[in-house]
C-alpha cells in the first residue's frame, strides 16, 4: 500500500507481503537457510563465551525447525460486529521463531471458518518470558514507517462470500481485507499452556467505487491450547530462555486513553530494568505535545488532486480521513476512506505546528520516569507522547538503550461550557404530576477549541452522570456512564431523536418536597484516578414545581351505540374487538398526552338509543346528545364515548363539549376506515383522544370559525402536512422506560416528515404524527382539576344526593350545591321537532338529588297540572341537525312536585306543541329469568310487554343498589335484550332493572341476579390478521382493575414455534386494567409465536382468572382480538 505523509489511498491496494503471510514456506526457508549456515544457529552465541566450545547439534536444530514449521494448532472462537455481525470458528495456526535480543517473531493465522474464507492474520516481535503481555496493534501512522518490536500487525481477510454481499455486485469482485484502527492483541505464554486475544477496530475500503461505501467493523478472537505430550515439539518453540530486552513495559495513562485531567496529571513510564539517573540530563526525555490549528494548508500535493477534492478540502478539511493517497496518474480516481474514526497520524519531531507541555521529568522508583505538566492541560485535546530512544534517549543502569518506541497517546476529560437538564413529563417543564411517568433529557455543551486543528479534539468521551434533588439530599437518577458528543457532531436525525442527550427514565415524583434537580457530569474512568484524585464535577440546574392539585385518575366509559345498520345485523366479534383496541389505545395515548396519572377505561357493551331516533336521518349531534341524556346523566364515568355504525353521515367524530352551556362530556366516533384503507381509522389515529381535548375545553388550533376556515387548512395537503409550532414534549411509554422526542424546533422521533398539534382541526394520519401544544397541556395543568372536581361533585350529589367525603384523592372539592327536599320528582322530557311538528318521547324518571344541569336554548317546557296549576319550567337545550333546521332534538330536566298532566314546548309566548298524560304503565313482567338466577353469557333478558299503547322500554343494571345504574337500553320498544356479562361490573347485590315508560310515567321491575363474571380478558394482542399497532408488545387487556402484586415475572410467556421461551418483562398497564410484555430479543418477521397468559391474575374485587389464556400470531403481520369471541385464537 503507497502512502504520502498524509496518504490518502489509492484505488489499487496490493495486500502486504510479509514473512507470516507464508508460514509454512517461510520456515522451511528458515531451516534450509540455517542448515546451509546462513544464519546462526544460537544467535545468542556470540553472548556466551562457552559458546565456541559448543558442539552443534544438527538434530536438535532440525527438529526445532521442523516444529517451528508446524507450529502450535488450537481451535479458535471469535465474532464480527458492525455491518454484517457473525460469528467466527475455526483452526488457528501459531508459530514462533526466536530471532535473539530477547524477542521472538510470532505469525498467528486464524481461519477455516467460512465458505471460501475468513482469516485474520497477526505478526511481528514480542518479548521473551513467561505471563501475560498485552501488545497494542500496529497502525502506520507515518509514511515508509518501520513496524516496532512490540506492536503486532493484524489483517482480517473477509470471505468473499461476505464481501459481495456488502458490495452487492455479481460475480464475487475480491476477497476483502481489512487494516486496523486501533486495538489490542493479548499474549499469556505459560510452561504449560498460551493464550491469544485480539480485539480490534478494522476498516476497508470500498470494493467498487461505483457500489460499495467502506464498512467498519470490530472483530475479536481467542484461543487457548494446553501443552500436551503430542504438541509439547512444538510448544516449547513458544519459550525462550533468552532475557528480554531493555523495554518500556507499561505507560500510565495508557495508549489511547482518554478522560486524562487538566491540573498536573503525571505521565509515568515504565521499564523493564533500572533506569540510569544520567539519562535524566537530556531535557526532551519525555516530550508532551498537540497539534495547533495550521493557519494554511502546506501540503505540497494539494495541487494534484481534482479540483473538486481541493475545493472540498479547503472549506471543510475535517471530513477527510488523515490518509490521502499519493498524487494519483492522470486517469485514476482518488479514493477517500470514508471510516466514522480515521486514525490521526503522529507528529513529526519537527512539525512546525506542535505545542510542547512545559514539565518536570523525574524517578518515580527506580524503574519509572515520571512526567508532570508545569501548566494545566487543554480542554479535551489529543496528546502525544514521545520517549527519547538511542544513544541520548533513555539508557538502562547496565547501559542498554532503547529501541525506537512508537509515539503514545491520550487525550485530555472536557470542560464543558455548559451542562443543560430539562424535566418531562408530557411538556418540557411543565409543572409535574405525583406518580406520573417521568424523565430528564441532559445536555453536555461545549465548543470546538478555535486554536487546535480539528483532528487533535475531543468530538466524544465518557461521562458518570447522576441527577440528584435539592444539592446532594437524595438520588432520583441514579450514577450511569454514557457516551456523550461535541453538539456540533450531532445531525438533524440525531436531535430529532433526542440522541443529543443523555435521557434518563424511570422516575415517578412521590412527594412536592423537591425544589430543584441537579445533574451531575464528572469524567468516566479519569486520569489519575479515584485512589489519587477526586474526579472534577460540572453541575447544571433546573428548577422544580408542582401542580397544586392534580387528577389522579381520568374514568372513561365507551359504548357501542347499535344504530342504523347495526339495528338488523350487531356488530360482529372483529368489530367489537376494534372498538375495545382502539378505545385502550386512546386512553393511553390520553395518559400520555394530558396531565393525568392514569387513565381507567371501561367497556360498556351494546347501547340501545331510543327507537325514535336510530334512523340514520338523524344526525351526529343530535345522537351525541342522546347519549348525553340517557347514558351521560346517569354514569359516573368523566367521560362517555359512543361508537357508531359506518357510513353513517360524516367520519368526524362529535364531542359535545362544543356546546358551552351544557359542559356536556359526550364523544361519538364512526368505526369506518379511512379513504383506501382497511382497518377502521380509530385503530391508528387520535381521534378520540383530540375529542378528549374538546370535552376539556381545548379549541382548535389554529381556531376555525365555519368550514371556510377548516378547508383553508385541511383543503391543502402542504397546509395540513406542515408541522405545529409550539410544541416541546417527549412521549413517554407504558412502563416509563422509553419514550419519543416531540419537538417543533427539532422534530418528531416517531416521523421524520411532520409533528402536528392534536387539536389541529382535522385529524387524517396515525398517532405518531401528534401531540399536545405547551399553551393547551400547561392550561390543562392549571384548570382540569377544577373542571373534572365541579363535574364529579354535581354527579355524586345528583346520584346519591349527599356530600361525598373525597372524589378524588388529589382534587380539591368545591363546595356542593344543597340537595333538593325529598318528594319531588326529577324527571327528563325530550321530544323532536320536524318542520311545524313536535312529538314529544316519553320522560325518564331520574335520580331526585344534586342540582339540576344549567339550562340552556330559546325554547322553554312547560309541565302542569290537571287543573292547568304550573308545576314546572325550564329552558330547553336543542341540537339540530346538521343539513338545518329541518329536524331537531330537544330536551330539559324538569323537577315537578304533584301530577303532572300535560306538557308544552314553547317559544316565547308561542306554544309550539303538547302532550297530555297518559295511562301510566303496569311493571314489566319478567319471563326468562326467576329472581335470584344466575346470569350465564349468552343469556338474552326478556319481559312481557305492557298494556299500553306506544309503551317505550329502558333496561339497567347495578352492582349495588347505591350504585349508579348501566344503561343497556333507552326508550326502545323491544321486550328482550341481550346480556353480556363481560361488561357488567362485579357487586354484592346485582339487579337487573326493566322500566315501562308510557307518557309522563313509568314503571319498574326489579330482578336480583347473580353474576359469576368471565375473569378472562377482554382483549389479547397481538393476534393475526388485522391491524398492527405500533410500538404495543403483548399482553392482554381486562374490564376490570387488577391487583398488582398478582402480576408476576411469568404473568405473560412467549415461546417460538420450536417451542424455545423468549424472555419478556411483563408489568401491569399503567390503567391498572391489563398486563403488557416486551420481549427481550427482537421477534423474527413472518414467525409463529405461542403466548401464555398465566393463571392466578388476581382483579381488586377478589376475582382470580383460574385458567391461563394461550394464543399465538406470525410476528409482522398481527392485529388484536376478542379473547372471548375467538375460540380457535385463545384456549
């Protein structure tokens, strides 16, 4: 290989010729040379001065020969990392050769290991002597530079199978060789056993130009053979008698060693015999020195290389690698080495720009020099280290000299300018949340010194960090070592990523009694160390706060709402199975997104709206309202979310929060996919969780007015894909171990192209792209406490009529408006309004406690009596349709006291239509169970109908008679519904409750059942067949809360197809309702996987799943299922 000074490569490589490249040849030549009397054959002879008395012995020299020859055979292991990792085996080849002056040459061949071949070959002198030597690799570092004693040569030779594949060309181009960067070669000779070690960082040029970029790698190997008596010939060629000679043994810090400290760190050399004290007198002894910042470039070959490559290397020379070939013919390309690290060449004695370190040189013992700086060392700056050699160099007390010793190396721990700590829990610091998730980004700054040349700094280096509270009162991140970059060093991906920072999970606040987080940064491993001196520490700041009140638990109630085409045909188990996927997606996206702790989200199972109004005329509005009046009012949930059938008007979702009065916490959601997709879109996208922001007051943003202003920015595909400002958070995942950086000013981890606000107006792509705005979540901070306590203490008193002693345990009550005197009746009317037409529904009889909803809309109802007496009047909300005021929903909740017999709707003075009284219905008479019965799934409950004309239905059911009810059906005309008793919470007294309404009464039947509750999940994932969910591992998903001590290590297993377990860290979901498993080691696509959800899940009710759950899946092709509807997926 022709090097310059600077020795860029050129394109043709020839592969090093050298006396280890031919073992076999080289000995036989070595023995015929020694026979014929060319060499010595004890070059020690001329030492000994018996020696010329000595008889030679031609036999023992042959059989020397012969076994150095042969050498020492020992099977061998080892392993490739970096572009195309693998595993390496096979028979090693060493061989020793003494060549006197205490040194033996030593040519080691690994190979056999592959087709074609792999070998790795490794030479050069060592010293004579038993126990371990550790030789640092070889790197030509100057041109025409001699190889030392002491440093090994090593090539690795890739097969040439491997190397068309990295090359991805046809037919084989040639085998592959790589040289060494840097590296170390372990060497333990013993009398009755040697072992060998290499680890080394290797690079190669490209094998074509025109299709292959360089690979690095790093290989390690070993070896160990026993001296036996087979191989004892051959073994003893690995010992000489002969002393080593005069050598430097050791240098602290060692080569290549990087964390040295600025203040007088000392330089100790070692050697292998007593120094001479003269040697002392020669003042450039020890020389210490960098590299300054040439203020030109003098090299005399820049005017031969291509214009374009000078042009390059005057505007940014630090992209090139040191080598760069000799001035290359005309007609030949110059060929770069594209390594990540190039190896920086050393200094010539007389380079013009190296800086000395002024120092003291003196014994430290009276083997060891001791080199300590006069001045403090730069900032994280490459050093070197020079030994005098020779006549005036260093000299033994028996007067032997020093071989040239190769320059050494270390480079000096950072100053950094500035260390930066941020805390996260949804929104860069924000106020926190007790017992949410949380996790520090740490940023390590410093600038690149203007006055050193590039190649001589620092660009990484290693650092022990530890984040403490308050100063030093307590740990929160505990010491670890990371690896941190110059900022400059970092691309566009790597903050996108958040690889700029050292990122640090795993923290829950428990308490408010920390002000402050420091983040700690001292050197990792520094010079000297520990036992000589404490490590220096750089500090940075961040001031803490917390929320002064928070919500502990956000409660989500969903239903499938059995509208239009779902009246003939139910939804079938895949699209339940959808709606449960997509809704537990939601509410952990929802604990991730908004300053919760935790998100409880409960499956209600199939509602039934009023029969009235199921067609699909009816709008969105009009059926969120619904939901509003019949299941809203009477559930404990914060929020209701109803499902609906597909296609049925438009695919946006309706949250009800947009009508302010009502303060209303309804969201209605299509289950239909998306223009060209085949999974409903609630199973990827957001759109729910945007809901979710609107039920707490958010408003889009940016804020549209009409559709005019929703098309200006959904309408424009480079409007809607541009990314939202004002955003600065991190993703944090279930378990609280990872996360993903969400960043306006940097981007978004989880897509490279756009990050948007989740109340943007339109919602079109998956989860990934979204995120919450700093204004929205630190509001949110400030005001949904206050929000979610008024509307949870208005429905605990209208349900139980009385002060709760706590709703939350972290919410701060408001006080409570007084009940209302017992004996009147509370009462919901609604009805519809078609053109001149007003039909009113029958009323609901609801809860007589708490206060009434705020009134609200330009049409009062108006309830009297017989004898024309006003018992009651209240302002009615109405929600039309959305094509206009043809049709419209209306409703109020009135409270009476006497009989009411007629009731009118009215606008102003104009009364717009009525309703009189009816003959009040009979109690339902139940047929298909007896009281008392035991409720089995599958069961359908059935009733007689009553004696009366247009008589309407609703059916509950509560686990406690406190309880609040669960609406199964409203106002329907059925006389049976189905039971699924999956969705029905446990209690002590289950009833079952069927109301006959008629008019303005109603009449009830009472049924006490048992309920034996199924304990398996709800929901398992993943199974085949349907749509992936990103970054969701396994687990399964349950309706209830779990205990979670009963979530042990073995709660979820996973076993391949050959039945091998993989390991999985299993933990309980953050929603306390499901468990959730990551494998250890990365699934292989298109692989069939057995899952184990283990027996002994305890619920906090008591309820224990007795039998495991089993179900499998191919990796890469996997969706979620109904575990209780997929009898051929779980067992």
């Amino acid at each position: 290989m022709f090097r310059s000074s600077i020795g860029y490569e050129l394109v043709v490589r020839p592969k090093p010729i050298a006396l280890f490249a031919f073992p076999v040849l080289a000995a036989v030549l070595l023995a015929m040379s020694l026979v014929a009397g060319l060499v010595p054959a004890n070059v020690h002879a001329a030492d000994d001065p018996e020696a010329g008395q000595a008889r030679f012995d031609r036999d023992a020299f042959l059989a020397k020969a012969r076994a150095q020859a042969r050498g020492v055979s020992a099977g061998w292991t080892g392993s490739v990392s970096g572009e195309f990792g693998r595993s390496l085996e096979g028979t090693a080849s060493l061989k020793f050769f003494e060549t006197g002056g205490g040194r033996l040459k030593i040519a080691f061949y690994l190979g056999d290991t592959h087709a074609y071949y792999d070998g790795i070959l490794i030479g050069g002198l060592v010293s004579c002597g038993t126990g371990p030597r550790t030789y640092p690799v070889w790197v030509r570092r100057r041109a025409g530079e001699q190889q030392p004693p002491g440093r090994l040569e090593v090539y690795f030779t890739e097969s040439q199978a491997i190397a068309s594949r990295r090359a991805g060309v046809t037919p084989v181009p040639r085998d592959d060789m790589y040289k060494p960067e840097s590296g170390t070669v372990s060497l333990r000779l013993e009398e009755d056993y040697l072992e060998v070690g290499l680890d080394a960082v290797m690079s190669s040029g490209p094998l074509s130009p025109q299709v292959s970029t360089p690979a690095r790698i790093r290989v390690r190997a070993q070896a160990r053979v026993e001296r036996t008596l087979e191989n004892d010939a051959e073994f003893s060629t690995s010992l000489c008698d002969a002393p080593p000679p005069f050598e430097m043994v050791k240098i602290l810090p060692e080569d290549g060693r990087g964390n040295v400290l600025l203040e007088r760190p000392e330089i100790l050399l070692e050697f292998n015999q007593d120094i001479h004290p003269q040697s002392l007198e020669n003042p450039d002894l020890v020389v210490v020195r960098t590299k300054l910042k040439a203020l030109e470039l003098r090299q005399p070959w820049l005017d031969a290389l291509p214009p374009e490559l000078q042009e390059r290397l005057r505007k940014a020379s630090w992209e090139f690698p040191a080598q760069v070939a000799e001035p290359a013919p005309p007609g030949h390309a110059v060929e770069l080495d594209w390594t990540p690290e190039h190896m920086v060449p050393a200094m010539d004695d007389d380079d013009p720009d190296g800086e000395h370190v002024p120092g003291t040189v003196d014994l430290d013992g009276p083997r060891t020099l001791r080199f300590v700086p006069s001045r403090p060392l730069r900032s994280g700056v490459r050093y070197q280290v020079d030994v005098a050699h020779g006549p005036g160099g260093v000299r033994s007390t028996q007067f032997h000299e020093l071989d040239e010793v190769p320059p050494n190396f270390f480079s000096t721990r950072v100053r950094p300018d500035e260390v930066r700590v941020h805390v996260y829990q949804t929104t860069r610091d924000a106020p926190l949340l007790l017992r949410k998730p949380a996790m520090a980004r740490v940023f390590v700054d410093w600038e690149a010194d203007p006055e050193i040349d590039t190649d001589w700094q620092v660009r990484a280096y290693e650092v022990d960090l530890e984040i403490t509270r308050d100063g030093h009162e307590g740990v929160v991140f505990p010491q670890q070592t990371h690896t941190v970059l110059r900022p400059d060093q970092y691309d566009d991906r790597d903050r996108r990523m958040a690889e700029d920072s050292i990122n640090r999970f795993g923290w829950s606040p428990r308490a408010r009694d920390i002000r402050q987080l420091v983040a700690r940064v001292s050197p990792h491993d520094p010079w000297p160390g520990a036992g000589r001196r404490k490590a220096p520490e750089d500090t940075g700041e961040r001031s803490v706060e917390f929320a002064s009140s928070q919500v502990d638990e956000l409660s989500v109630e969903a239903y499938v709402v059995r509208l239009w085409k779902w009246l003939a045909q139910p939804p079938d188990a895949g699209t339940i199975a959808n709606v449960i996927s997509a809704f537990r997606q939601d509410n952990e996206f929802a604990r991730q997104l908004f300053p919760v702790v935790r998100v409880r989200g409960h499956y209600g199972g199939v509602f039934m709206p009023p029969e009235d109004l199921r067609r699909s005329s009816v709008g969105l509005a009009v059926q969120a309202r619904i939901l509003h009046d019949h299941v809203g009012l009477q559930s404990d949930a914060d929020i209701v979310v109803g499902y609906y059938p597909p296609n049925m008007l438009e695919g946006r979702g309706q949250g009800i929060a947009k009508y302010p009065a009502q303060r209303a916490n309804v969201v209605l959601m299509p289950v239909r996919a998306s223009d060209g997709e085949e999974h409903p879109a609630i199973l990827g996208m957001p759109l729910v969780t945007h809901e979710y922001g609107h039920v707490f007051g958010l408003d889009h943003n940016p804020f549209v007015n009409d559709d005019v202003d929703r098309q200006t920015h959904c309408g424009s595909l480079a409007a809607y894909a541009a990314s939202s400002a004002g955003i600065e958070g991190f993703r944090i995942a279930a378990g609280g171990e990872h996360g993903w950086s969400k960043s306006s000013a940097t981007g978004n981890a989880q897509d490279p192209d756009t990050l948007k606000d989740l109340m943007y107006p339109c919602v079109y792509d998956h989860r990934d792209w979204w995120w919450i705005s700093d204004r929205d979540y630190k509001r949110l901070v400030k005001d949904l406490p206050g929000l979610l306590n008024a509307q949870r203490v208005q429905r605990y008193l209208r349900h139980h009529g009385r002060r709760p002693p706590d709703v939350s345990s972290s919410v701060l009550l408001d006080r409570p408006v007084a009940a209302p005197a017992r004996g009147r009746r509370r009462m919901l009317v609604s009805g519809t309004i078609e053109g001149d037409r007003v039909r009113f529904m029958p009323t609901v009889d609801l809860p007589e406690a708490g206060p009434l909803p705020e009134p609200g809309g330009d049409l009062t109802v108006v309830v009297e009596a017989a004898n024309g007496a006003l018992l009651a009047t209240r302002d009615a909300v109405v929600v039309r349709d959305e094509d206009g005021d043809a049709f419209a929903y209306f409703s109020a909740v009135v409270e009476v006291e006497g009989e009411p017999a007629r009731i009118a709707l009215k606008r102003g003075r104009q009364e717009l239509g009525d309703v009189a009284a009816r003959v009040p219905p009979a109690p339902p008479t139940i047929t298909s169970h007896a009281d008392g019965a035991r409720l089995a799934h599958g069961d359908w409950l059935r009733w007689e109908p009553v004696d009366v004309e247009g008589a309407r239905y609703s059916v509950r059911y509560r686990p406690d008679p406190e309880a609040s009810p669960r609406v199964l059906a409203a106002l329907v005309d059925a006389t049976a519904v189905p039971i699924d008793l999956a969705v029905l919470p446990a209690g002590a007294s289950p009833t079952l409750e069927v109301v006959a309404h008629s008019g303005m009464h109603e009449a009830r039947t009472l049924l006490r059942v048992q309920v034996v509750q199924d304990t398996r999940p709800m929901l398992v994932f993943p199974v085949d067949d349907a749509a992936p969910v990103h970054d969701e591992g396994i687990g399964a998903w349950f309706n209830s809360t779990l205990e979670a001590d009963s979530v042990g290590a073995d709660a979820i297993r996973l076993f391949d197809a050959q039945g091998r377990a993989i390991p999985v860290d299993a933990r309980l979901l953050p929603s306390g309702d499901g468990v959730h498993g990551v494998p250890r080691e990365p699934l292989l696509a298109g692989e069939r996987y057995t899952v184990h959800l283990g027996a002994g899940l305890r619920y906090e009710d008591g309820r224990v799943m007795e039998n495991p759950v089993r179900w499998s899946f191919h990796a890469g092709g996997a969706r979620v299922t109904d575990a209780r509807d997929s009898p051929k997926q779980v067992k």
